[in-house]
C-alpha cells in the first residue's frame, strides 16, 4: 500500500491547489488503488476536523465536478497526524501510520525548512529506498542556498528519489509545446534562427505583493518568477529534441540551453535589462497601493524585471529571447510568442493590406490556447488582391463539432500524478537548477556591481517605459502591451 504526505497539509498551497487537485484524479479514477493520504501539520486537531476543512476547500473549487459518491471514496483516504516536522521522534507516528510501501511526501512548507525536515525524515524512516520527495520551488535563494538546501536533501534521498516541482510544466498548453515541436514535421524545419525573428515570454500578474512582502523583499520578481517558471519555458522552447520522451533525456536538453545562456555583465546590464517596482496607480477601475507603501518603508526590491536573453548555440545564433514579470501589470497573461522572420519580397505592394509576419502565440493564462496568425486573402472580387491577417487556433480540435473541451485542469494534477508513478520528466533535475541559479545569479551580481535600481512605474501599466525600449532599439515591440 502507498501513501502520500502532505508536510504543511493543512497551509494555503495544500488547501488551495493540491488536495482539490487530488480530489479531481480522485473523480477521474486515476488516483492508485489504496493510496492513503495523510495530512501533517502543527496545528493541533483530529482527523475528523480535518477532513471537514479539507471538504470545504474542494467543494469550493469542484464546481460542476462535485459528487458525494466522488468524496466519500476521496475522504475515506485522508487522515491526520499534529507533528513537528523537524522532529525525528515526533514523525516516528508517521512512519507508524504511513505503514510499509512506498511513501511519497510533498513539502508544502518554507524552503528553509527543507534541511531540517529531510534529515528528520530520514532518522524517522521516512525516505527508504523507494521513498519519494517532492519540494516546491524555489530552492534556495541564489545558488548558494540552493546548494545548501540541495546537500541535505541529498544526504536522505538520491537523486532519482527527488521531485522538484515547477507547477507551470503541468501545464496542458506547456505539455502541448512539446507535442507541437516534435510531433509535426510542420514547425521543427523552421525552429531556427532562420526562420524566427525572436521570442517573447510574458508573466503579467495584476496582483501586488501584499502581505506577502516579507517573502518577496528577499527574493524579487528575478529570483520568484524569472529563475524558475520563465526560464523552463525558455528551455521548452529553445530545447533540441530529445532522443526519446524518458526524463533524463528530456532534461538533458535542457540542461544544454541554461548552459548555453550568454552572460549578462555589469557593463551590458543596463542595455539588457530592465529593473522596476511599482508605484501606486489604478488596477480594474479601484486604486492599489505602491509596493513601499504595501512594505511600510523603501526598499529597493524589483517588483518587474525585463531581460534579453540570448543563446549562443547553433539553433539560436542571432535570435534573442526577451523576458518579462511582473506584479501590479493591467493584465494577468502569461504567453509566449514565436515571431516568424517576415517574408523576404512581398508580390502584394499593389494591393491593399500589410503583411504581417507569423506569429505562434502560445497562452497559458488566463486562458490556455496555441494560436498561428497566417495572412488570407480577403473575400471579394477586387481586382487587387487584399490580404489580412487570420488566427487559427492549434489546442482544441474536434472531429464532432459538438463536443464539449475537456475540463480545464489544475496544473498539478499532472505533477502530482507523475511523481506517485515516479516519473521525472515534468520535474527540475539538480544540475538544471544549478545551472538556472547560476544564469540568475549573474544578473543579480551584474544589478550589484553596476548599481542598477528599480525604476518606478505606475500600477495599471505595462511596467517601466524602459522595457518597450528594450525591445524599440532592436526595431520590435511588445506583443501586448505595447503601441
């Protein structure tokens, strides 16, 4: 019999994302066979009361998915146990509970409580050899820590042992990257500094730091959003394909791009990138508060970042990536752009209409779609031909018209899935975060040494003017967000 354990089980992330994403493998049937599920965490209550809070946090998040058939068989998995989770002697109740098979514990707390819970899961039998542990990103705060961290996440478990979760490869449209590139002789020809102009990742948030700020005045919008989630859609993108769909031969790839990632220096750190924090401004129609404002005193933590990014390999000489986060934009949009070199001679000049370049939009929120935009001839008997652009969208086709788009999945409903069946591929291998922290922490190092502070913007707005600049004095613009 297998069990999973929830370290922080009853905290925001497990209540929020991971026991409805469980719920929902639950209603789906994909859950193993006498999985037990058990929530660990300080506070003090009974299993009863947990699985009572437990069920008003997934009937909130079912919607149309609920069934009380569907719960009962879900709740009757779950169970409790109060524990210091530092404390060998207090999780040896754990262990008790856990029984024999395979365990699976997913941290659900502060990273800088990984060492001290690790080293106490192994004293308490909790990392055997068939063992597995999942921890939420990021590790560390530069690369430093992380290997700090990482050390005695290894002294427990081994490598093959280790999840390292990034919520964003759950994603479907993510997935769908890899199924678009290496699945269709259509795309992966032109998937070259040939053909492609450039390439743009957006991760906008209309959200402020909030209370939160205490978190993110360590960390900042480089070391939260741009050292992990932007940087894995980077690879994805930028990835030669693998020999086969195993995860090291996956993550290999990867690797080779973080490797291949130019240094940013402190000379070049100004033309680059771009730092800013938010000031106070209109978001939806109502005022929002600066950051310093939100913080109770200045500070010089980046609340955006904007990077050009580019990859010295063969696939990519000539072709930058630009980068960009941040909290307090108008929108919450997360996309990448692949802009398509325009065509070399146009035939069209006597005709009305401009043609525009293709452009592969792929949207991960707030709605999740692969869009191709073509030019089309516009209908009607003109005697010159007038084009126009049109959008094709690639994630959804339905041979019955009629169907209905499966249900919009949580992303870690995938993950989780993957590492109860102990499969790597959607998960960070140590050397990839090693090499992402090393990449990071140069920017970081280059910010330092040449001085380069946040720039103010006004919350509503698409960040500083600087970072429509970045792209302005390379002769392109933004996909949103810019004139």
């Amino acid at each position: 019999m297998a069990a999973l354990v929830l370290f922080g089980g009853g905290g925001d992330l497990a209540m929020r994302m991971l026991l409805p994403s469980l719920y929902f493998l639950e209603h789906d049937g994909l859950l193993p066979d006498g999985l037990k599920i058990i929530g660990a965490a300080r506070s003090e209550e009974t299993p009863a009361e947990y699985v009572a809070k437990v069920r008003a946090a997934v009937e909130g998040k079912a919607d149309g998915a609920w069934s009380d058939d569907v719960w009962e068989r879900f709740a009757a998995r779950l169970d409790y146990l109060a524990v210091d989770a530092t404390s060998a002697e207090s999780l040896k109740p754990l262990k008790d509970k856990v029984g024999p098979g395979t365990c699976t514990s997913f941290l659900a707390v502060s990273p800088s409580l990984y060492a001290r819970i690790v080293t106490a899961m192994r004293a308490a039998g909790l990392a055997e050899a068939d063992d597995r542990v999942v921890l939420e990103k990021p590790v560390g705060r530069d690369l430093e820590s992380f290997r700090e961290i990482d050390d005695a996440v290894s002294d427990a478990f081994s490598e093959q042992q280790v999840f390292r979760i990034d919520h964003y490869l759950g994603k479907e449209t993510v997935q769908n990257l890899i199924a678009l590139r290496f699945g269709n002789t259509v795309f992966e020809p032109l998937w070259n500094s040939q053909n492609i102009d450039h390439v743009q990742i957006t991760v906008g948030e209309t959200v402020g730091v909030g209370d939160r700020w205490p978190y993110y005045d360590e960390y900042g919008a480089l070391r939260d959003m741009l050292q992990n989630h932007m940087l894995q859609l980077l690879c994805l993108v930028a990835m030669e394909p693998p020999s086969d769909l195993e995860p090291d031969s996956v993550r290999n790839e990867k690797v080779k791009v973080l490797r291949s990632l130019r240094r940013i220096t402190p000379e070049e750190a100004d033309r680059v990138t771009v730092r800013g924090q938010y000031v106070a401004g209109t978001i939806e129609g109502r005022p929002v508060p600066g950051y310093d404002q939100e913080r109770g005193q200045p500070s010089d933590t980046e609340t955006f970042v904007a990077v050009r990014a580019d990859i010295d390999n063969w696939r990519w000489a000539g072709v930058p990536f630009f980068m960009r986060t941040g909290k307090r934009l108008p929108e919450k949009r997360t996309e990448i752009v692949i802009q398509f070199k325009e065509v070399p001679h146009s035939i069209f000049d006597g005709g009305r209409g401009v043609i525009q370049a293709n452009k592969l939009v792929i949207e991960l929120q707030p709605d999740e779609d692969i869009s191709l935009s073509v030019m089309n001839k516009r209908p009607g008997l003109d005697q010159k031909m007038q084009l126009q652009p049109i959008r094709m969208s690639l994630s959804w086709g339905q041979e019955d018209k009629g169907a209905k788009p499966p249900r919009r999945r949580i992303a870690y409903e995938r993950l989780l899935l993957d590492a109860l069946n102990g499969d790597s591929t959607l998960f960070v291998r140590r050397d990839e975060a090693e090499q992402a922290w090393k990449w990071v922490d140069e920017v970081s190092d280059a910010w330092a040494e040449g001085q380069v502070k946040p720039i103010e913007y006004e919350a509503g707005t698409w960040g500083p003017k600087e970072a429509s600049y970045l792209l302005a004095r390379t002769g392109r613009s933004w996909n949103v967000g810019d004139a």
